[in-house]
C-alpha cells in the first residue's frame, strides 16, 4: 500500500475527516491536500534516505518515537505538540521553512484551498507521515527486518508517490520536485 492510501484509510478514514474538521475543509478538498502535500514530502524524505547517514536517522528516529500515535488517535493530529513535532519533520525532510512555504503555495495553486490553510496542515501531514511509515516499520515482517529492509520497505510505501509521470523510473520525477522547491 502506498503511502497516501494508508494516511487516507488511517483509523477508516478517521483521520481525513478529523483533518476535515480541523481545518475546515470538506472530504474531497482533504484528499485533493493530501494528494498535493504527499508526493512532495515523499520526494523529501526520499532524498532523505538517499544516503547512509539520512537513512539511518530516519529509522531510528521511527523506532525511538511515538509516532503512530498520528494515525492511531485522529485527536493527536489537534494537539500543539503535533505541529510542534511536525513542523521539527519538516525541517529535516526539506532543510528550510521556505521549502515548506513553496509546497504549500505549490498545493494551493493545484487544488484551490487557501496556501495559508496548506502551511498550517502540512506540519499536521508530515507526522501523520511518520506515523504511516512507523506503523510500516512496526509490522511483523519489518521486526526482524535490518536497516536495508526497513529502507526498502519504506521506499515501496513512497515510491507510488515519486513516480508522478508512471514511466516507471521515479528518478526524473524526484529531480524535478526537487528542483521546483529549491530552485535549483
């Protein structure tokens, strides 16, 4: 399953209509967000994993925390310390809040919902992203998994996401996102 079928059935669609509620936003307008902030985050992690070090961290960092919570309790995804954490992931996933400021602008040219409504969910989307690939991570073929099998497992969930132009290679596609956000 990829990734953003995972974060949209979350607690049986639970966690989209609490998405919904918290930011006023109908189902279809929730899922138009999440299938424009999805594929971005994806390709940020994905760079993310690219190498040793960004990998490692990663899964420590699904292994050490809480983050099922994100899609296992919808009333985490209200909490301030949900952006908190959230905004913490971004950080990591794209380096820089203009990054974050360029998705969201990006997503609301795409879907029409309000950018200031796009930056305030994505911290939001971002731990419910952790929470998806750390209940993956989690699973029982995952326990004994090592760190290559937790990447690969990990890379299937987001890979669906990167491969925006289906030629079956999502290189070209990850390099454009990419460049699009950073300017490059």
């Amino acid at each position: 399953m990829n990734i953003l079928d995972a974060i949209l059935g979350a607690q049986g669609g639970g966690a989209s209509r609490q998405l919904g509620q918290q930011f006023g936003l109908n189902e279809s307008q929730v899922s138009s967000a999440l299938s424009a902030l999805v594929p971005a985050l994806a390709a940020g992690f994905q760079r993310n994993m690219s190498s040793p070090q960004g990998l490692d961290g990663l899964l420590s960092a699904l292994g050490g925390g809480q983050h099922q919570r994100y899609v296992d309790d919808t009333g985490a995804l209200a909490r301030h310390d949900t952006v908190t954490e959230g905004n913490g992931i971004l950080g990591h996933v794209f380096g820089s809040k203009d990054v974050s400021r360029q998705v969201a602008a990006r997503a609301a040219a795409q879907t029409g919902i309000g950018e200031s409504v796009l930056k305030n969910m994505l911290p939001v989307v971002a731990a419910m992203m952790m929470g998806t690939m750390s209940k993956q991570m989690a699973g029982p073929q995952s326990a004994q998994a090592g760190a290559r099998s937790g990447g690969d497992a990990l890379l299937g969930m987001l890979a669906p996401m990167l491969d925006s132009n289906r030629d079956g290679s999502m290189v070209d596609d990850v390099i454009g996102m990419i460049g699009r956000f950073t300017g490059r």
